[in-house]
C-alpha cells in the first residue's frame, strides 16, 4: 500500500470556501501518468498539482479531472502555500520547473505569494461573431493567446452576468475562454470558462492572467493594476507588467490535509 500525502488549499483568497481550490500533491518521484490523471479525476477539483524536489527547486505538473496542463496559476500558488506553510521551507521564495512552461518562480511577501509568470503574446482575431455565439454578447475585441482565446466586453455588469453556452465554448480551438473588461473598484475583471478541459467556469485562473496582464497594461497605460475574477467563490488577484514576464500575488488558506491510499 502506497500512501501520498494530499493538501487542499484555497488558492487567491484569504477565507476558505472562497478564491480557487487546488489539491496539492507532494512527490519523491513522479508517479505513472494514469495514475495522477486518476487521482485528479478523483479529486475533481479543477485542478491537482504534483510536484518532485530537484537540486534546483522543485518540478511541477498539473492535471485537471480531465487532461494535463501546460500552465495551473492557482495550483501552482497553492503548492507554494503548502511548500512554505506545511513543510516548512526556509527560503522566501521557490524556484520550479515545468516541461511545459519553463522556470517559473513564487516569491512569499508577508503573507502574500508572488507568482512570476512568463508574459503571454496575443495577438488580434476577427471572430467576435464566433464568440457572441458563445456568451450571448458581442465582444469589442478579441485575442487569441498561447492557450486561450480573451474577449473585451464593454464593462463589468456585462461580464458579472453573462450566460455562457458551454457546449458552444467547447468546440473553440483553445484551452478555454477568457471573458473581460474594466473594473468599478479594481483595474480590471473577468471570467474564465473551459469546458473543452473539463472546467465549465474555473473560480480564479492565475495562468488566464498571464494573457489578461499585457492587454490591460497597455490600455490603461500602467504597469502596477489590481484584478478580481467575478466567478461564484471569487478572487482577488495584485497584478504587475514586467514585459516577457508578469507577476500575480495573491494569498492562500489551507482547507485540507491527508492522505491517498493506493495499491
């Protein structure tokens, strides 16, 4: 009988039962494809994160109940929650590898992780009519990103209560779809929605905000901004433009601690 150790941490919030909850699960060395892809779908959360100890940090990986992912913001932000917090890691920040994504970084600010995230390009589609189909409003723009499609909305009321088709959204080619505008209180909103990876409505996408951050950054000519997803938990993200990469902080609480038990 394996056993492997299990955390469950609200990932962009400071109050549990709200943000984006991720498993975390902590590893000597990775274990068979099929078995983390069964154990996420055991999970079914909309993301677990795996991770191994290198000589540089630690490598990571990612699995929604349905696929591997190339890039998890929140489940990476709660891995270095549990990293700093449960097993007691002495440094104030975390290097980690991803095949898929290259070296990324979480920096610990008081209480706030730093997530350091390589910047998405996007780049200009003309398929507003495509995405109307798919959220009931036509966006004012659209970008097309390494992993997602962005639409713009006019405002906040718009993305707050749109009734997104996801059999429609599905059939995009792309990870999933991000959904945004300007915010009342914070600089900017969104919503993300990816039923093509098993995830109808993700509550906080740290990943989606690598595409979010450049757009925002040069439409209102700023490189410090502040986010909230507007999803049913709900987040609230600190977001910075550093050029080829970005910074997302946010803080965690842990929910839950125990164990796998596997033949």
């Amino acid at each position: 009988m394996k056993k492997i150790t299990l955390f469950q941490v609200d990932a962009f919030t400071d109050q549990l039962f709200k943000g984006n909850p991720a498993a975390v699960c902590p590893l000597t060395e990775w274990l068979p494809n099929e078995l983390m892809q069964q154990i996420a779908a055991e999970n079914n959360l909309a993301e677990t994160a795996f991770f191994v100890p290198t000589t540089q940090g630690f490598e990571i990986r990612w699995f929604t109940p349905t696929l591997e992912v190339d890039l998890c913001g929140h489940a990476t932000l709660a891995t270095a929650f549990v990293i700093f917090n449960c097993l007691n890691y002495n440094s104030e920040s975390i290097n980690f590898f991803s095949h898929r994504s290259g070296e990324l970084r979480v920096s610990r600010i008081e209480d706030v992780l730093q997530l350091d995230f390589p910047t998405d390009g996007i780049e200009n589609k003309s398929i507003e009519k495509d995405i109307e189909t798919c959220i009931g409003i036509r966006p004012t723009e659209v970008f097309k990103g390494k992993s997602d499609i962005m639409a713009v909305l006019e405002n906040e009321e718009q993305v707050a209560s749109l009734l997104p088709d996801f059999g429609k959204i599905a059939l995009l080619k792309a990870r999933g779809l991000i959904v945004t505008a300007a915010g009342k209180n914070v600089d900017f909103v969104s919503r993300f929605f990816a039923p093509q990876s098993g995830i109808d409505e993700d509550p906080v996408t740290g990943s989606a905000h690598t595409t979010l951050i450049p757009y925002w950054s040069a439409k209102l000519a700023k490189t410090e901004m502040t986010a909230r997803q507007l999803s049913k938990r709900g987040g609230e993200l600190n977001c910075s433009y550093l050029g080829d990469r970005c910074l997302i902080g946010g803080k965690a609480v842990l929910y839950l601690t125990g164990e796998i038990e596997i033949n």
